[in-house]
C-alpha cells in the first residue's frame, strides 16, 4: 500500500509567507541514500510499515496534496533561511550564510582559509552554542567553533535564535547559551518509485579552486532512510588587494599563504519507531591549511607568513525520540567526538612571530535524556539531564592535561493558552575540573540560572505577535583561559550575560491579480549586560590571542527583518531585508578616558539584503551586505577608527530537465563592484571573484 507523505515545513520553497491560515502543495519529490558505514544500525530498526504512521523524514506520500493550517510562530526571536533562498546564495559555508542574518557580526580572517567566528548581538563568539542537527558543537580548548568547515551542500535550514529554541522539548544544553545556531543535514525524500537519489557537484573558479561533491540517499524499506555526502576543497587562497603604505600611497599586492585542502564526509540514518523516530549520524574532516596572518603596513611587500594548521575531527551522534504514555514522551542524545590540531608558525619562515609546534588532542562524551509531560492540552513540562565529560591533551611544557565534567538539569514549563504563551525554565549547571598535579584546578562551579518567555496575539484570526524574554546565563572559562601554560588564571569567574528583549512580528498575504504577495516582519529592540566581558584579539600569529578584559558592557540595538514575495504564474519574486543598529559600551571604569567607548568591532549601523527573481527554470539572485563604521581597538580614537564597507554578490542559474535526471548550472560572481575591504584590521578581503556550478540529479 503506498503510504502518503506531508512534509510539515514553516513554507514550502518558492513559496510565498502566509498569514494566519498557510496553503502548502507538496508535491512527489525525489528520492536518496546512504553508505555502509551506518548499515549496521538498519536491520535493528527495519520493522513492519505502518501506513498511519509520518515518514522518516517527517512525510507521508501521496500524488499531491493541499494543506491548510496555522503558521507556525516563535514565541522567542529567531531567523531562518531555508529552501530556494538558501540554495541561491553565494556561500561556501555555513558562516557565509549567517552573514545575513541581522545581529550577527562574521569575524573573517582573510578569504576561504581563514578562521570564521560569529557573534550574536554583541555578546562574544564563546557565547553562542552552534548545534548540528540538534547536537551541539564543543571545543573546550577554546569555546570557538569554526563555522567555515561546515560545507552547505547538504544543509536545509540555518536558524539562529537569540535566548534559546522557542520549544521546551529539548536537551539541557539548548538553554545553557545566550544565543544560538542551529543547522541541519538534508533529510532524504522519497517518491513510490524509486530507492535511490544520486547528486553529483562541481564547483570551480577563482584562486585555483576546485570543490567536486556527491550525494547518495538511499531507502531501505518503508522506515529506513540513510545518506551519504562527500566533498573535498582545494583553494590557493591567492588574491590581489590593495592596501596604503606608511608613506600613504596605494600598492598592489598578493595575498600568501591562504591555501587551503579538506575532505569532509558524513554518513546520517533517518529511522521511524512506533509513536516516534530515531537518527544516527557520522561525520569525518581533515584538513590542512595556511593562515596567511596580518598585513603589516610598515613593512611593505614584507607577507611571508608561513603558519599552518591541520586539523582531523571525527564525531559520532544519535537521538531518539519516542512517545511511551499518552502524557509522556522521551527524548534520548549521545555523542562522541574527537578532535586533533597541529599548528605550527616557524620564525625561520616568518621572522615576525614566534615560534610554535604543538598538537591537541580533545575528546568529549555526551549523553542527555529530556523528559516532556503533557498535563492538558495547553500545559506541558520538560525535565531534562545532560553529562558531559571532555580532556585535552597536548604537547606544551608543564601541561596539567585538565579533564571536565559538566552536568546541568534544566526544568522548563510552557503554558499555551488561546492568545497567550508563556514559557519558563531553571537551568543548573555543576562543573568539575580536575588535572594531574594538586592544587593547580579551578574551583567547582555550580550556577543556577532562569529564563522567561511570553508572547501575546492581540487580534484573533490575525498573524501579529508581541514578545518578550529576559535571559541569565554565563560561559563557563575555557581550558585556554584556565589551564594555558603561563598565560591562564585558575581563579577566573564565569562571564555572564543578562538579556531583555521586547519584539514583534507580523506576517500577511494578499491576493494581486492572478497571484498573491506576502509580507513577513518582525522587529526586536533589546538590551544585554555582560559582566567580566572578555574580547579576544589576534597576535602575531593567529593561533595565540591576547585577552582583554573589559569587565562590564551594555548593549542596546534594533534589530529589523522584511520578508516578501509575489508569485504569478511562472514569475516570482521573493526578497529579504535587514538592518541592526547596536551601542555596546565598555562601561568598566568612570576614569578611564575611555570609559563609554563601542567596543571592538561592532558597528553601530549594518544590515542586509537578499532579492531572488524566478522565471520558471531560471533564477537571478543579488545579495548585499554592509557593515557601518567601528573601531578597531577599545580606544575609540582616529588611529583606530574603521571605514564602512560594503559588498555586492549575484548570480544566475537555470535548472535544465533531462532524461531522468536533472542538470542546474550556476554562475556566480562575489563582490561585483570590488570593494577592497577588512572585517579584521590588517586581514583584507578577497576583491571581485567568481564561481561555476554544475550539479546533476540522478
């Protein structure tokens, strides 16, 4: 019997944003698959179809089918971009996209190779946890993730939310950051036909580059469904810039040292259980890269930098998900990872840094169990446990090897009442450091920390929102900070952030002619504190920072998002527009001269557009981004004083039917007007540059 298949997705792609009621035609779509890696998991799992029962990937299948129900809302802020929109913008990785994303501050080290950091209003990297279909990322080294190794080429939505996920069903480390990222693997979809989908990627272009990927997605019986996704990159990182001498004239140079080679692979199954569902998932990086480090203007033509880094990660994850009672639903997450890093920057090669050789070894285990309870039908509860335990070893003089144990329990509420939603939850933290010598580990940590969420819909039958959420958290120091030889501090305190947020969101749709346009908004004005505020700033090389402690800052900003489209017939047209506005003081001394000041690298003034035309099997896509003046240091003085900069990418692509099977060409081209510009001082951006994709659907 063929089982029918609704996907339940917040809109369909190409489609416009809905009001309080959503239409959402599905249509029969393709199918995927997966490798051997995983295939031990099936036969555990292959159990008799249920043809009442949603799909793997959250689907039943029929020929087509319309829809009609209540969009879904967040009842906290967060952004999304998904679909067509996602597809057809010009990014490697996942912090290209996050770059649009209003609030978000991208750090970039220089072009593909270089490191990439987000920071979400103002708060610091360390404060956001960055969680890959629903796992968060770690590195208890130095609390930073580097977003530029996580490919798009097989990514759905990249959300990211600011307090924590709007739902309470969810592992305790969801609610342990101030803000967070999430991003998830592509899940495999399926007609009655076929087993198997095969997606074959080249990309290629400027600075040598050349990125070949597939995609298999395979079915395996009716509750089964795996992929497996490969790429490998290889970039000279080599680009013209132009930068001022010290005498104040203009030159030309090259940029060096930016190569950068990887192979990444991940193999993911998606499996359904009676009143719930299951997913495993396997993932494989390694890497080799140069930092091409800071371009010294008193030492023209002077960028020999040498430093290089490899870096092998391998992790193993999984979750289940299953209903038991009625009342009663259990949730259960494990993961292990492992991490290795060698780095090393040679002054023989460089005669400006110092030198380093070292290697790191992380390892973590994760397992977490949430527990939701339905009491009525508008009153649930989630209890929720998580145990960490994370090392790092290396090979510097006098390393104590720390090892951590991290506990939390989170206990959350949520009341859904006819206009009104109301959620709280109480986090508990506990941590334990414990290294070889005695005496030399940082004290035991336990914290207690609440949130509170409330929205309000002021008019029934209409899409209009009011929302609120005041949030207390803190990051626990890093191994870095604590435990770095003859740099760290045992006795450091965690930073915590408080945040109160006041928004809005509005969304409708009007019938035009023969077609329709639809307008989503939301708008959020907030205000955050930092106590023990740390700013980490390059060095010589990029590898060691130096840590600045601004103790105390406030942040006040504005953050705006525009969503629209219009459809008609083959046409549609869908556009996205955002504007951040942020004064993030440091406020630590009243005598400092520059007490007061924007801290680093935060602009007062940034924002984004995205608009993407269709005409039937064709696709135009313009992206802008700008980033408004700032300044460089924590002295807001002249020396340091930032210029805006700006950026203008578009590209044009067509998909072609063929005989079963399916070819989409793309031509893109980044930073069209070729702006020469720095995210980081010293650290120019590439100028104009372009890419060619060719990718064939079996």
């Amino acid at each position: 019997m063929m089982r029918s298949t609704i996907r339940h997705r917040r809109r369909n792609e190409g489609s416009c944003p809905k009001g309080t009621a959503s239409r959402f035609r599905y249509r029969v779509r393709r199918l995927i698959a997966v490798p051997g890696l995983l295939w031990g998991a099936v036969s555990f799992a292959q159990q008799p179809a249920d043809s009442s029962r949603t799909s793997v990937a959250g689907e039943r299948r029929i020929e087509e089918i319309v829809v009609t129900a209540p969009r879904r809302n967040e009842v906290i802020s967060s952004q999304t971009l998904e679909g067509e929109t996602l597809r057809q913008l010009n990014s490697y990785s996942i912090a290209d996209a996050i770059r649009y994303f209003s609030g978000a501050q991208l750090k970039d080290y220089g072009g593909i190779g270089g490191l990439k950091t987000v920071n979400i209003r103002s708060m610091g990297s360390q404060h956001v946890g960055v969680f890959f279909d629903g796992v968060q990322i770690g590195n208890a080294q130095n609390g930073v993730v580097d977003l530029g190794r996580f490919s798009l080429d097989n990514m759905e939505p990249v959300s990211i939310y600011n307090g924590q996920k709007s739902a309470i069903f969810q592992t305790a480390k969801d609610f342990a950051s101030a803000s967070a990222v999430y991003f998830e693997t592509r899940r495999p979809v399926f007609d009655s036909l076929r087993n198997d989908n095969l997606k074959f990627t080249l990309k290629g272009g400027s600075f040598k580059t050349i990125d070949p990927s597939v995609l298999w997605e395979h079915r395996f019986g009716d509750r089964v469904r795996g992929s497996f996704n490969a790429e490998y990159l290889y970039t000279s990182g080599e680009y013209k810039f132009r930068y001022a001498k010290v005498d104040g004239y203009d030159t030309t140079e090259v940029r060096k040292n930016g190569d950068v080679r990887f192979f990444r692979a991940e193999a993911a199954l998606f499996g359904d259980l009676n009143d719930g569902e299951w997913r495993a998932k396997a993932y494989f990086y390694d890497s080799e890269r140069g930092y091409p480090g800071a371009v010294v203007r008193e030492e023209p033509g002077k960028f020999r930098h040498q430093d290089r880094q490899w870096d092998t990660n391998f992790f193993l994850q999984g979750a289940l998900r299953k209903r038991l009672k009625p009342f009663y639903s259990l949730k259960v997450t494990g993961k292990y990872a492992y991490d290795f890093l060698h780095y090393l920057s040679d002054p023989r090669l460089d005669v400006t840094t110092m030198y380093v050789d070292n290697r790191y070894r992380q390892q973590e285990a994760y397992l977490s169990a949430a527990n939701i309870f339905s009491i009525t039908p508008w009153w649930s509860a989630n209890v929720a446990v998580d145990a960490q335990f994370n090392t790092l070893d290396a090979d510097l003089v006098d390393f104590v090897y720390p090892q951590r144990w991290t506990v939390l329990t989170a206990a959350a509420t949520s009341l859904q009442l006819r206009r009104v939603s109301l959620q709280g939850s109480l986090l508990y933290t506990h941590v334990t450091d414990i290294v070889r010598r005695q005496g030399e580990a940082a004290a035991d940590k336990d914290k207690l920390t609440p949130t509170l969420v409330a929205s309000y819909r002021p008019l029934a039958g209409q899409d209009w929102q009011i929302r609120a959420f005041y949030k207390r958290i803190f990051r626990m120091p890093t191994f870095n900070d604590l435990y770095y030889t003859f740099i760290g501090n045992i006795s450091l305190e965690p930073e915590y952030t408080t945040q109160y947020d006041l928004g809005m969101t509005y969304g409708k749709t009007w019938p035009v002619g023969e077609g329709e346009l639809g307008l989503n908004a939301q708008a959020d004005v907030y205000y955050n504190q930092v106590d023990n505020k740390i700013v980490a700033m390059p060095t010589s090389n990029q590898f060691r920072w130096t840590m600045i402690n601004l103790g105390y800052v406030e942040i006040k900003g504005v953050d705006v998002v525009l969503d629209g489209c219009w459809t008609r017939g083959r046409w549609a047209v869908n556009a996205r527009l955002s504007y951040t506005y942020q004064q993030a003081q440091d406020l630590t001394d009243p005598t400092s001269p520059f007490y007061g000041d924007q801290i680093p690298y935060i602009p007062w003034n940034s924002g984004s557009a995205i608009v993407n035309v269709s005409y039937g099997a064709w696709h135009l896509n313009y992206s802008f981004i700008y980033t408004g003046e700032r300044y460089e240091q924590a002295a807001n003085t002249i020396e340091n004083y930032a210029q805006p900069w700006y950026t203008s990418d578009i590209a044009l692509s067509r998909d072609i039917a063929l005989k079963n099977m399916s070819l989409r060409v793309a031509l893109e081209v980044n930073n069209l007007f070729n702006q020469q510009y720095e995210v980081v001082q010293c650290y120019p951006m590439p100028g104009t540059n372009f890419k060619i994709i060719l990718s064939l659907t079996l």
